[in-house]
C-alpha cells in the first residue's frame, strides 16, 4: 500500500500538495517540508484524509505522482 505525504508550504496558486511517497517523484518537498499521512490505497484516499485534517485548505494532488488526483 502506497505512503503518501503533504507539503506543508502551499503551491504559488495555494493548493497544498499531497504526494506519493512510494514513488520517486522528482517534485517531493524537502523532508522538513512533509507531514506524514500514512498508507492509503489510493491518492483520493489520501487526499480525502488530509482535506479532514485541514478543512481550511485547498489540497490538491501532485501532477505527477497522483496525477488522478490533481485537479488544479
């Protein structure tokens, strides 16, 4: 099952990207930029996890490594 992470700086449109950990995403945040969302067996999954942690925020998946995630 994949780990995924989350930016904790926001994308210059203000979207907080989650990424997939499991893959090697050339755009992954520094690791003291990442916060830790645990396994989750999809990217919507993930997504949807972290939306509840931080209501506030518009999350958003990384283009390319949880493309079917990304929506901006």
């Amino acid at each position: 099952m994949p780990r995924f992470i989350i930016n904790k700086n926001p994308q210059s449109n203000g979207d907080y990207e989650v990424h997939n950990a499991t893959t090697s995403c050339s755009y992954m945040p520094n690791s003291e930029n990442q916060i830790d969302l645990g396994y989750h067996s999809s990217c919507s999954e993930a997504v949807a996890y972290a939306k509840r942690q931080w209501p506030e925020h518009r999350i958003n998946g990384c283009y390319y490594c949880a493309k079917e995630c990304h929506t901006s």
